[in-house]
C-alpha cells in the first residue's frame, strides 16, 4: 500500500498483515464489496465487484507519461526486433531476432535479451461482470525494469505489472517454462 491511491479490496483479503499496512498509510479510496469495520476510517465506494469497477476507472484516467525512446549506442538490436515509444535500453544490451519491447519498459546495462522475447506486455489479470463472466482483463498500469547483467532466455515473456512495475533483479537468469 501507498499513500495517496486507489486501491480494490473484495471481501475475506482483510488480514492482520493488510490492517498493519493500512495503518502507515494515507489518503486512501477503496472500491469494495466488503464491510469491514475498518473501513469506516477511511474513504470508500461500496460497489458489487470492486475488481471490474476499477478497471473501469483507470481506463478513464491512466495514461503513459509520454517519453523517447532511449537506446544507448552500443545496443545491439536482431532482425524483425520492434521497440515501441517510452523504452529506455542502457549500455550494452544485446537484443535477439523477433523480440518486441513495449512502452515503459527499462533495460538495464549489460543485460541478454534472447530471440523471441515480449517484454512489457498486459499482464494475464482475468477480470468477471457481475454474471461471472469474462469480461476484461485488468489494465496494466505497471511498467517493466530488467536489472543489469540479467539474461532473458529465447521465447521468455515478461508481462509489465498490473498495478506496479515488474520488477527483474540484477544478476537473474530466465527462462521460458
């Protein structure tokens, strides 16, 4: 949790943990279904599915900041690769055949991106309508940031977060399951 933000709760996800966070933090809206008592403390909109509501409200309000693509000079990029807007790439990332790098993605230097990536895209996040049907998947708002000296193996997709970024350490090696 963060100050200043807006947040969906769905019932029986209040624990003793969430309750300890929640009291360092400030400036909160819920959108909820749930009545915890603990709410009453705080800024809330009751709704029958908080999930697929505030998706609805970030679809409205969210937008990418803006920024050029920055890639170092000493990048190397494969055939067929294609790098949308707002992609940083540090010093000496090696970049394979057919990988696609979308917006607000970081690489960090010295870092492997091997044939066949996505990086960046929605994340799987299934969101149901009232009817508890599929409706939507949650709009990712999160970016992605590869360390530095990270190898990303062929085929390996790195979705960016839902809310936050997706977050690969320096040093880490993966690999498509």
């Amino acid at each position: 949790l963060k100050n200043n933000s807006l947040i969906f709760l769905e019932k029986d996800r209040v624990n003793n943990n969430f309750i300890n966070k929640l009291n360092k933090t400030k400036n909160l809206l819920f959108i909820t279904n749930s009545k915890h008592k603990i709410l009453k403390s705080y800024s809330y909109i009751y709704t029958k599915n908080p999930r697929l509501d505030y998706n609805k409200i970030i679809k409205q309000f969210y937008k990418f900041k803006i920024v050029k693509k920055k890639i170092h000079p000493s990048v190397e990029i494969g055939l067929n690769t294609v790098i949308y807007y707002n992609v940083i790439i540090k010093k000496n990332v090696k970049i394979g055949n057919n990988v696609t790098i979308y917006e607000g993605t970081k690489i960090n230097e010295n870092s492997i991106i091997n044939d066949g990536c996505v990086i960046g895209t929605n994340g799987f996040a299934p969101t149901h309508d009232n009817k508890k049907k599929l409706s939507t998947t949650l709009t990712s708002t999160g970016g992605t940031s590869i360390g530095k000296n990270v190898i990303v193996g062929p085929l390996t997709n790195i979705d960016k977060g839902t809310i936050d970024d997706t977050v690969i350490l320096d040093n880490v090696h993966i690999d498509s399951m």
